[in-house]
C-alpha cells in the first residue's frame, strides 16, 4: 500500500504544491508559538502545560474542530480531538504526542531556548525535536484533513472526512517527561475511550540518519523497560581515626564499581533485523563490522563499534544490545571523622524486551555478591519494556512512506533506549511506533539534541516531513 504521488512525484492526497508550501509555512509559525510557551515538566508553579494545551486546542478550533482540554491535576493540560472517517475502515488511527518539555539553563544556548527564533535554516528552541516539532506535523496534517471537510462544505467537527473509512485520533499530554502519570497515564485510567485504535504514530523515529554513506530511517518498534532501585548498604559507625572495613561509603563505592560494569551483550529479535537490514545495504566490509558488533564477544563487538560510528551512536547501540545499570546517586557521611554506618545509591536500569524485574533483582545481586547481605534493596520504580511487531499493515505502511518521499532512504526497526508514553498506552493492547518524518542533513547529531543545549529542527526536514506523515494518516484511514 504504497502513498500515491502526483505528477510532479509530490505526494499525493490531491494537496497542491502551493498549498503544500502555505501548509509548511503554517506548520513553522505555529512551531514557534508553542516553544514559545514555556510547558517545562516538572513545572514550577503548574500551569504553562494547560497554556500550552490551550493553544493547540485554539489552533484546532481554528480549523473548525471541537478538541476537549483534560485537566486532571491543576495546570497540567492535555488536548485531545477526533477527525471522523465514515466508520467503514475499522478502528482509527492515534497521532499521540507530548507538549511538556525539560527544563532549558540559557547557558551555552546560541539563541534564547524559549524564542523560537529561526535562523540559519533551523527552528531554535527547547522542545524543537522533544517535541513540539512532530505535534506541529500532526496538528499540521489535522488541519489539511479539516479542510477536506471545510471545502466541500462539511462541518469537520461532526461529518465524517471526505475519504476517510477511519477515525483519526489526536492526543498532546502533560508529563510525558516526568512519567506521564498526569497525563497519559491518567487518560488511559480513566478516559480509555478517548485513545482505542488500530494503532499509533509517536515521538522520535523516523528520522534518517547517515551509515557508512546511506541514509537509514529507523522506524521505533520497541523501547526498553526502566527499572529503579535505591540500595541502602549498612556498615558500622565509628571513629575515624581507627578505619573500618565496614565503612559503608567504602562499602558502596566497591557496590557502584560492580553495578557499573557493562553486562553481557544480548541481540533481541528487532535488534537482529536492523542489523541484518543494515547489512544488506552496505558494502561487505561495514556489514562484517556489524556482525561483529552483533556477536557474542564484547571486546570485538566494541572494537568494531568504535570503528564504525560516531562516539554517540556508538553509546546508543552500546545499550541497545544489553541491560544497562547506571548508579546515579549516592549520599553517604555526616562529618569528616565519623565513620559512616550507612550510605545509600541510586542505579537507574533499563531493559531489553525479554527481561523481567525479576531477572534484574537477580543481576543486581549477583553483582553485589559477597556485599549483597549488607545491602537493602527498595525498588522504587518499574516500566516494562514495550513492542510493536515490526510488521503488518500500519509499519509496511510506515516504511512504504519513507521510499516514496526518499527513494535512497532505507526503513529499519529498532528498539529505542529510552521510554515514551507508549509505556502507558500498551495497557490499551494497540501497536505503538515511534515515527516523527524528518530527513536531515548528512551531519546532523539528532541525538544530542534531546534534552540538550541548541535544541533545534531543520526548516526543510519539516518540510520533507508533512507529506510523510500526512501520507501516512490518509493512506492507512483512507
Ligand atoms: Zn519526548
């Protein structure tokens, strides 16, 4: 079910080329409103997420859609709408997204993180990649469905969308990057009806990135789960002019040198067919590099990393091919002369599908071995890792798109390190893929723009992006 193109090789949809460029430039301007207000989670005091979910309501009120703004915790909005089909095509399609964003310190920012300015081919600002960016392409494939409806003299609010047989389902929530227990995980509590469907598009896939000379587009299919646990390791208390052995501080730091050594490497179904898919289009020499980054073992398998890519994908698929614990806290002592009796750390872990909770309280153990009597184990969080078969209509449909609008570009699954808010919505039964088109510059480091400083979105790569996703919600509603 591939999108169909127009004479021009434009897509289809029978958008014009200049309405394609009056969508764009709607589509940036309403980008820069949304960075512009300042929705940072965990919010101090509440309430720039409800701004937030206020204007993207007004903007889908301006296309003559009726969107409900849920407010569950003072402050904490989130929006939702739905664009009928004529209900023939079964259950609909969710453009899910998130409108809260990490907080932004000026510092080092080339421009301001909440001005949105644009220069230098880019839309500058925090939120541009996580995510305000892919809830402007939605809203911006929302508003070229509705005036399907408006032209044709229908209220897009209540009749069904001229060659639509299925529901298209919007939801922009508050919390995402605290948990989303405010946002989506209270909506799937408490208001599933407003998120049932065949499927979901979401943040962070899709997005090309440059191997060896080809562009790849991995398509997210799974994430890994998170686990959290605070270990208390209890010493003795003393002088410390006369050292202990059981000091705990000392104690702990031999804990956290165990914990933080790597694991053994573990390649997962979808982690495989990258590999493999990976392999197939390149050259016979990048493809023995990734068997070996892929094989069993880790002293080659990181050698060949290192050969391969850049120091940050290298990170990347480091974790994608193992569970990762990184202790990140650690509170120990009261005064230089006392020995401390007790000391507690704080390890951050996240699994691969396939792993339990119980399989990491056994890890955690292991590692600690002869010190694991003198440690209490609390865990304090748990998020099991999520999948959607990297198949099927709505992925073939997903990937079908990329080789339309990119025919050089190759479509891969893959797992993603870290967690969405696909970890609440999975409650729902429904396949969830991470797929925010855009094709970037051949030296583009995307990855570091997460949460980072110069948070920014390439101009062009939105503008390649909308007729993807817009191909995408037409095709598979359609
Ligand atoms: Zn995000």
């Amino acid at each position: 079910m591939a999108p169909a193109l127009d004479a021009a090789g434009r897509p289809s949809g029978a958008v014009a080329a200049d309405a394609w460029n009056a969508a764009h430039e709607h589509l940036v301007g309403f980008l820069r409103d949304i960075i512009r207000i300042p929705s940072i989670n965990p919010p101090d005091p509440p309430g720039p997420e409800l701004d937030a979910a206020n204007r993207i309501a007004h903007e889908l009120r301006g296309f003559g859609l009726v969107p409900e703004v849920l407010e569950p915790f003072p402050g904490r909005g989130s929006v939702f709408v739905r664009l009928r089909g004529d209900g023939t095509g079964g259950e609909g399609l969710l453009l899910l997204s998130h409108l809260d964003v990490v907080p932004a310190n000026p510092d080092g920012w080339t421009h301001e993180p909440f001005a949105a300015d644009v220069a230098d081919g880019y839309v500058w600002g925090r939120g541009a990649v996580d995510m305000k960016g892919m809830v402007a392409l939605e809203v911006g494939v929302l508003r070229l469905l509705a005036a399907r409806a408006t032209d044709a003299g229908l209220d897009p609010a209540s009749d069904p969308i001229p060659g639509l047989r299925r529901d298209v389902l919007f939801a922009c929530t508050a919390d995402e990057e605290n948990g989303g227990y405010e946002g989506a995980g209270w909506i799937v509590d408490n208001r599933p009806d407003l998120l049932r469907c065949a499927g979901a598009v979401n943040e962070a896939g899709g997005v090309s990135a440059e191997i060896a000379g080809r562009r790849f587009y991995p398509i997210q299919v799974a994430e890994k789960g998170h686990e959290v646990y605070r270990i208390t390791v209890r010493g003795t208390w003393g002088h410390a002019s006369m050292p202990r052995e059981d000091n705990a501080l000392v104690m702990a730091a031999e804990a956290v040198r165990r914990l933080a050594v790597p694991g053994e490497p573990r390649v997962t179904p979808v982690m495989a067919r990258l590999f493999e898919e990976v392999s197939a289009a390149l050259g016979a020499e990048q493809a023995a590099l990734l068997a070996a980054v892929a094989g069993d073992d880790p002293r080659r398998s990181d050698a060949a990393l290192r050969a391969m890519c850049e120091p940050m994908y290298a990170r990347a698929l480091r974790a994608l091919i193992r569970d990762t614990i990184s202790p990140d806290v650690i509170h120990a002592g009261t005064k230089y002369n006392v020995i401390p009796g007790e000391a507690s750390i704080e390890i951050d872990i996240r699994t691969l599908p396939g792993t339990t909770p119980g399989d990491i309280r056994e890890e955690i153990l292991g590692r600690l071995g002869d010190l694991a009597p003198a440690c209490e184990l609390e865990h304090l969080h748990s998020a099991i890792p999520v999948e959607a078969p990297p198949d099927g209509e709505l992925y073939d449909l997903l990937a079908a798109a990329i080789r339309a609008h990119d025919p050089e570009g190759v479509p891969v699954p893959v797992l993603a390190p870290f967690a969405t808010d696909a970890k609440h919505t999975i409650r729902l039964g429904f396949p969830v893929y991470g797929f925010s088109p855009l094709r970037l510059e051949p030296d583009e480091k995307f990855l570091e723009r997460f949460h980072g400083v110069d948070e920014r979105v390439g101009t062009e790569a939105l503008r390649w992006g909308l007729p993807v996703l817009f191909d995408v919600v037409a095709t598979f509603c359609g």
